[in-house]
C-alpha cells in the first residue's frame, strides 16, 4: 500500500482535488490517502471538504492575522516539514498555484518524494499578473514528477520550458468533475438558503467575485466605480456579490456598495451555494479562476476582470472575455448582456476545460507510476 499526501489550503483546491481523493479512496487497498489541510481558508476549505463527504487528517492551522507572503510561507514549511518527520510519504499531489501548492512540492522535494500537480502548465508569463500565483505554478513544475494539464494548450506551456513529455498528461480540469458530484437535492437545498435570505433568484441575476490580490488598490476602486453605474442602470436585476474576507477587499466593497438595494453582499459561499448562482446568473463578473472554468458549463457570459489569463482556452471559445479592471471595458460587455434577456445570451460552445473524466483519467496515471515501477 502506497501513502498519498494531499497537501491543499484553500476552497478551490478542495474542490478540484476532493473528485481524485474521492476517486483514490475507492481502492484502499492500494492507497492510503493522507488529507492535509494547511487552512490558508480556514473555514472555507473545512466547509468544502464536508460538503464532498471528506475531513482532513491533518490540520495545520498555518494563518495569522495580516501574515506577510514570506511568513506564510515559513509557517507552512515548517508545519510540513513535521508531516513528513510523521509520515512515510510515497508521494505527494497538490493543485493549481497557492503558497500552499509551492511549499507542499518545495518540501516533499527536499524529501526526495515524487509531486504529482494538479492543474498544471498554467501560464500568463507574467509574474505579477497573478501575483504571486505565476511565480508559484512555474516553480511547482520544475519539482514535479507528474503534470496532469487540464489542455493541450497547457501541455505545449510545459513542452516550451524543457518538460519531458512522459511527465505531462493531459486530462481535462477536475473541477468538471467537481460540478457533476451535485445532486437535485443539493441544488434545492441552495434554493432554499437564498430563499430564506430574502433573494429571489430570477433571469436578472448578476453574479460579482473580487479578491485577487493585483486587484487591491486603485483598481478595485475602478471596478467599483463600474458595478456602481451598473447598479442604478439596471436596478431592476439583482447583483450578488460573495464578499471575500480580506479586509482589503471587504471593506471598500461594503463602504461603495451596501446602500444599494438591488445589491446584496454577502458571507463566502459554500460551494454548492455558489454554483447554484452561476447556474442561474445571466452575467458573471469575476477576478477567480475556477469559475472562469465552471462558467461555460452552464452557457453563462463571464467577464474576467483581469489583465492577464492563464485560462486563455476560455476567451478562444468565445465563452469569456477579459476586460481587466478597464471602467470602460467592464460597462460596454456588460451592456451587452444586461441589454438583452438572458435567453438571448446563452453561451452555445461546449466547455473546453474538461468532460468529468478527470479523476478517472488521474487515478489510471498514479496507478502506473506508483504501482509499475514508473510509467
């Protein structure tokens, strides 16, 4: 029996790894899946972990108030460091371009212990456009054994920086697999909790996600400025906005927006919740990466309010489109869609991120390499 490590920190990690943790479990003879939870999102990564049925073994409870990206990055080190002076690591898998992802693939390097890395061959070639995520996936890749790219787009990322082709695989993205995992009742059950929090969830719901750190600042400020005029334009439609908790973040959002009526700011979002609304949005607005990925399943038109993207695939689809915090550029695409009925703007072209296959094709991989004696 091999020990697996998973090493994530945050809810997107949960998501896209919880359908390969769950797909590994299914065969405990072969794998002890080891769930470390380094809680850079304390309650956000829990709460996500027990919606996919899962609990950590391990939690490292590694944040502290206004940490510096060096002190994060020591604390979590150093908290695995003693995982593996506890635990006889055969390998150790991790996902996408956290602090978390760079010190899980660092410390099981210095440990001579195989990485295995989720998302990968993601590239804006940009180092602080996302920072500091760009930095952290390319240093992620030098160390790891196995790249599972979610497209070939990413595989020739891989290929352009000297990355042997036996070590890259491409698989689709997990997250597909993550959407699939919800059933009917799930989704009533999300009905239900905005439902009870007053929100009638119609076809004139817009749904809103800022938090990326290259976001702070001045260009929040110009991403405000827009959703403001977007909120009296179009008062008749409804504009969610999960609130991150960075105070950065949450305070300008709360000071500019909370008078509105047609605005409603609201906790972080356990995932079910979330897709619900992007389920049923006509528009979506948004800085994050995984819903640039989850969007297209369901047709929605998605503003990535980005200056760089990494997920390149999207906007070649024509399922999304990068508008950066560009006042200008967010009011005119916006227009476009909030102009029309959401019927008319329903996204046609398939999801080129991935069928749900993923985990499947993931598990097959690590079979190979861990029980073959290499692939």
């Amino acid at each position: 029996m091999k020990n697996i490590l998973f090493v994530f920190g945050t809810r997107p990690e949960v998501i896209k790894l919880a359908p390969v943790m769950i797909e590994l479990k299914k065969y405990p003879d072969k794998y002890n899946v080891i769930i470390c939870n380094t809680e850079q999102q304390k309650e956000l990564s829990n709460q996500t972990l027990a919606y996919f049925g899962l609990k950590a073994d391990l939690n490292l409870d590694c944040m502290r108030p206004n940490q510096s990206l060096l002190e994060v990055q020591t604390r979590i080190l150093t908290a695995l460091d003693k995982v593996f002076d506890n635990y006889n690591v055969d390998a150790t898998v991790v996902q996408g371009d956290t602090m978390t992802v760079l010190c899980g693939a660092l410390a099981s390097f210095y440990r001579k212990v195989p990485v295995y890395h989720v998302e990968a061959g993601l590239r804006s070639y940009d180092i602080y456009e996302p920072f500091p995520e760009e930095v952290m996936r390319q240093m992620t890749t030098r160390v790891a054994e196995l790249n599972f790219a979610p497209t070939e787009k990413n595989r020739q990322a891989l290929l352009k920086e000297n990355i042997s082709d036996k070590k890259i695989f491409v698989v689709g993205n997990t997250v597909i697999d993550a959407l699939f995992c919800l059933s009917d009742a799930t989704l009533n059950s999300a009905e239900k909790y905005f439902t009870d929090l007053g929100i009638n969830i119609n076809e004139k719901l817009v749904l809103i996600t800022a938090h990326r750190r290259e976001n702070h600042g001045e260009r929040i400020d110009r991403i405000l400025d827009a959703i403001e005029f977007l909120l009296k334009k179009y008062n008749d439609h409804t504009f969610i906005i999960p609130v991150h908790p960075n105070p950065n973040v949450k305070d300008k959002i709360h000071g500019r927006l909370e008078k509105y009526e047609n605005v409603k700011l609201l906790k972080p979002l356990d995932y079910p919740y979330l897709v619900y609304l992007m389920k049923n949005a006509k528009l979506i607005l948004t800085d994050s990466g995984g819903i640039q990925e989850e969007a297209p399943s369901f047709g929605c038109p998605t503003l990535v309010m980005r200056y760089e993207t990494e997920r390149q695939e999207g906007i070649d689809a024509g399922v999304s489109v990068l508008v950066g915090a560009d006042y200008d550029k967010i009011i005119s695409y916006s227009e476009a869609v909030l102009s029309k009925t959401k019927k008319e703007t329903r996204l046609k072209a398939q999801n080129p991120y991935g069928d749900g296959t993923s985990a499947q094709k993931i598990s097959k991989i690590i079979e190979k390499h861990l029980l073959n004696d290499n692939i």
